[in-house]
C-alpha cells in the first residue's frame, strides 16, 4: 500500500504513466494541479508482470520522462495512494525539471514483491 503523506515529503509528484494523462488527473483528484515536463535519471519504464500499467526499475544511465505535478495537498495524496493501490509505494527522488533544476518530488514505484517485466 502507498505511503501517507506528512509534511516533510514534497508536494510534488513525478508521473510516468497514467498519471500524465488529463483525464485521469481529472477523475482522481477532480482538479488539474500545475504540471510541466521533468525527468528522473537513474530508472527505466516498465510493465507490471500480469498487469497492464506501467512501473520503474532501477537502471544505471537510464531516463525516464514524465511530468512533474506540483501543488499537491493532503487530499491530493490520499486519492493518488487510493488510485495507485497496493502494488506500489510512494518514495522522495530528485527530478530535474524543465529549467534544468533538480527539485525532490514523490513517485510511485513497484512495491516490494511487484516484478516488472523487461
């Protein structure tokens, strides 16, 4: 199950998958929150084994674009945990945005147990 959010976390998340898409920003938090191009350094996209959404994986020189949600409150984070469900958990990275600054943010990764396919 994904993390709860406390005040030392970022109000960023970095998204890779679904979650960059409008619409379902839209049906889970009800609200657009800013976003803008950001990539994470280190991790390469997968697929989930037996599932059709994607995951990260640590990988050395691997990219990975996606885009960096910012603004997000409490309420924010329990509806994300809530979409993300148990097969992933919530971790502080450092991304480097679209200004080339490297901000932290939060993203969903595999939780312990979950296989990505190659």
């Amino acid at each position: 199950m994904a993390g709860t959010a406390d005040r030392a976390r970022p109000a960023r998340l970095f998204a890779y998958g679904t979650l960059m898409e409008a619409a379902v920003l839209r049906a889970v938090l009800g609200r657009l929150p800013p976003r803008r191009p950001a990539v994470l350094a280190g991790f390469r996209r997968c697929r989930l084994h037996g599932a059709p959404w994607p995951g990260l994986v640590r990988e050395e020189g691997a990219l990975t674009r996606g885009l960096l949600l910012e603004r997000l409150r409490p309420g924010d984070w329990r509806r994300l945990d809530r979409y993300e469900g148990p097969d992933y958990v919530r971790c502080t990275v450092r991304v480097r945005d679209d200004r080339g600054r490297m901000l932290a943010a939060q993203v969903y990764l595999p939780a312990p147990g979950v296989k990505c396919r190659r």
